[in-house]
C-alpha cells in the first residue's frame, strides 16, 4: 500500500478496465500509432534500414542491419522534473497497469500478457522525491532528475499505458503534494478533504487515497496523529476509511432557516458515532446560530442526564460548529473596516469572536449551581471548523495569528497545478536506452540522459 508498510494495492482495489486500456482507449493517439506501427513491422520481418545512426560504437553501428526494429526493448524512466518537493502517489495502480494490460493481441484475437517479461523498479507510494536532487547543480537540469520508476522490456507491449501511467501519477501526486503542504500551513490540525465536488466521482476513491498518503506522510515525518478524515465513503475505498459530516445547508433551509432545530434533529436520528457539527452561516449571523444550537443542545443533555440516560444524553453532544461564511459575505459580528480581506468571508476576527461566544455562553444560561461547572466544560470543548476558500496561504495566516480554528476544510485548491504556489506534479517519461546486440546503448533525447534513483526497488510480480 505505501512506503510505511511495504506493501502494494492490487487490482483487487484498483478494479481497472482492462480490455478497453489493452486497446489503447485512455491512450494519446499517437501511442496507438506507433504500437500498431512497431506490430506491423514485427509481422514484416522489418530490419534497420536506415543510415543517421546516432552511436559512437562502430563495432554496433555495423551490425544495425539485423536490428529487429518492431521488437525493440527499451529502458523508459518515468520522473517529475518539477522545481521542489513531490509527495509521489499512484504508483500501485500504475503498477497493475503494467501488471494486467501490458502484452499484445494475436491472430486470435487473444490477449497475451506480457508483464512477466518486463524488468520493472519503483519506489512506494508515499516516498518523496526532489527536484533538482541535492547533489545536482543550479536550479534544476533534465539530465538530474529521481526516477520514480524504470521499465525495461519490449517497447510496443506497454507503449499504450504511457500516458494513463503518467496520468495517474501525475494526478495522485499533485493531490498528495497539495494535502502536505497544508497540513504543513496547518501546523498539524486536521484538513478535511473537500473536493469531491470540484470533480467527476471517478476520481474520489484515487483522490481519498493520495490524501491519505499525505496525512500518513505527515504523520511519519513528524511523528504526528494527525486523522484522515474525507467526506465521501468513496474517497476511502482504497485505504478503508468512511465519509465523515453533519448537515448541508439545504437541510436549514427545510427547516425554514432554524439551524438550532435542524441540529437537535439530526442529533435525534443519527447514531452517536457521527459527530455532531452544526452548520452556523446560513443566516449569515455565525454566532447567533452557534449560541441558538448550543443551548438547545445543551438543554436535551441535560434533561437525558438527569433522567440517568446516559446513552441517549451523548446523543446530544454538540462537537463543533462550522463557520462557511461565504467570500461575498460579512457576517454581522465582524465590524467593518473597509477592508475586504479583514471583513468578507471566514476571516480570522469572526472566528475569535465566535469562540468568545460559545466559551462564555453558560454564563447566561439559568442552571442550578450543580450543573455550572458542567456546562462551562461542555461549551468550552466545542471545537471550531473553518471553510470556504482555504489555501495554505490562508491557513498559514490564521496559524499566525493564533486564531482559534481547530480544523480546516479544504477543497478545490488540493487540486490545483500551478508553478507560482509551488505545486507543479506533472509526470513525463523518457526511453533512455536501447537493447542492442545484447547490450544495452545510452539513447536519450538531447538534453536528458539515464538517471538513477537508489530508493527503487524491484518489483516482483
């Protein structure tokens, strides 16, 4: 599964649609063409007949005449060369594609599996790589670049699975980089993985699982305990974790803008083990609303309690509130400055005021002198989360400021690849060298050459 046990996903998780990937469906056309090409000139008995070789070694440029052209084995090295740090997902399941969908159809229309004859060495899904590695000179060159995987066989029974390899580490690891450098912003607290909604649901259950090589990650590096918590059952298929939430805000509206009520329902229906979090933006007064649900809460606890039912009482434990306050937005406990990104949105001065709010709330509250004590423990341990528009920018501003957020949301920007926020993950792959005569011949591109990466290890099939 990762680098921290040692241990690969299979198909069994992956679940890949193997005959279309074996026909070239997820396939750049051109790796079509040149497969069908490389078929065909097998099937001809094609040798070498051309004359701008590019070898030094006379003794082999003599013997090219005999060169089976069609069954040519190359070594690919698949890399990012990317400026910084990449958190590298994806390469199990690009493993199994090599696994069940490299090989080649015969007369029969049969497909042959091929993988057996392939020398392939990867690292683990949740190791790093770096680029350009330290030992390598200036801001970054093509010729020093860590491979996350090598391949060495015959080029035209995988040459169709270059770019959906290269899609899916491309993908995982951008979205595993994104969830590391926030929780780097977030000093540790838990990021809610939130972006199911930015995309095809596809995708959720690879995604779930890069972030949670970048939480494990974290965890590891930092000896942390940091929990994975995704929205979605999906986004932990691969990795075994359950969707997490409370109520949307189209559920306030059925209950005609009441979020006090719509809390003490849900509390009412739902088991214990999902955590009572209240939504408290959708009247656009976050403290009213927080103030509104902690007492009625509150009060269907206590009453539980003094009815000695203890089960039914944690029923009614209000674990934290949600601030979602849109961007467009002031709530109406933030004074305005005329400042936009003091006033609009969750901003650090509503997110101070609101725990102000709810630590001092059972001040107000008319309790016997026995339940005081109780009630001031039960406001002060509702935590606070915060969403809507959260970058690691943004975090690292509220980590400043101490604000007193306890959990972040995060959503479209673990997705995003872009260069001036230090996040580019794109994936390429290079045929560095060729099978000739027996030996094999450095056959880089200009400008790239055979890299080595000492943490790749050999996979055995």
């Amino acid at each position: 599964m990762s680098v921290f046990n040692g241990k690969r996903l299979t198909n069994e998780t992956f679940k890949l649609d193997a005959e279309r990937m074996r026909q070239g469906w997820y396939s750049d056309q051109y790796f079509v063409n040149v497969e069908q090409m490389l078929t065909v000139l097998a099937a001809r008995g094609y040798r070498y007949a051309g004359q701008y070789v590019r070898l030094a070694d006379e003794q082999v440029k003599a013997s090219l005449s005999n060169l089976d052209v069609g069954n040519m084995e190359v070594e690919m090295q698949i890399f990012t060369r990317r400026e910084g740090k990449t958190l590298v997902a994806g390469v199990d399941k690009a493993l199994t594609m090599l696994r069940y969908c490299c090989g080649y159809w015969d007369d029969g229309g049969q497909f042959v599996e091929t993988y057996r004859n392939l020398e392939v060495e990867a690292l683990h899904d949740g190791d790093v790589v770096t680029y350009p590695p330290s030992s390598a000179p200036g801001d970054g060159d093509p010729r020093h670049v860590l491979p996350v995987m090598k391949i060495r066989g015959r080029y035209r029974d995988f040459a169709l699975l270059e770019t959906p390899v290269l899609g899916v580490l491309s993908r995982g690891s951008r979205i595993a980089t994104n969830v590391y450098r926030t929780l780097m912003a977030a000093r540790g607290k838990p990021v809610l993985f939130f972006p199911a909604r930015f995309d095809a649901h596809e995708v959720q259950a690879a995604d779930g699982y890069a972030y949670d090589m970048a939480v494990q990650r974290f965890n590891h590096d930092f000896s942390r305990q940091t929990p994975s918590i995704v929205s979605t059952n999906a986004q932990g298929d691969w990795w075994g974790g359950q969707g997490g939430g409370t109520v949307p805000h189209a559920v306030i509206a059925c209950f005609l803008g009441d979020t006090a009520e719509a809390m003490v329902s849900f509390a009412s229906v739902l088991p214990v083990r999902v955590q009572r979090i209240a939504l408290v933006d959708f009247n656009n007064d976050s403290v009213m609303d927080s103030l509104r649900t902690l007492e009625a809460m509150f009060e269907r606890y206590r009453v539980c309690v003094e009815a000695d039912q203890e089960a039914e009482a944690r029923r009614y434990i209000l674990a934290g509130v949600r601030l979602d306050t849109s961007g467009a937005m002031r709530d109406v406990n933030v004074s305005p400055t005329g400042n936009l990104k003091l006033d609009m949105g969750v901003n650090p001065r509503l997110v101070f005021i609101v725990r102000q709010a709810l630590d001092t709330a059972w001040q107000a509250w008319d309790l016997p002198e026995t339940w005081r004590a109780r009630a001031q423990a039960y406001c002060q341990n509702v935590k606070i989360a915060v969403s809507g528009g959260f970058t690691p920018k943004k975090i690292r501003l509220f980590e400043k400021l101490e604000v007193p957020a306890d959990f972040y949301g995060v959503g479209s920007s673990l997705m995003s690849n872009d260069s001036t926020v230090g996040t580019n993950t794109d994936f390429t792959a290079d045929v560095v060298r060729l099978k000739i005569a027996g030996e094999w011949m450095e056959m880089p591109k200009i400008g790239r050459r055979a890299c080595d990466n000492p943490r790749l290890e050999k996979v055995e099939w």
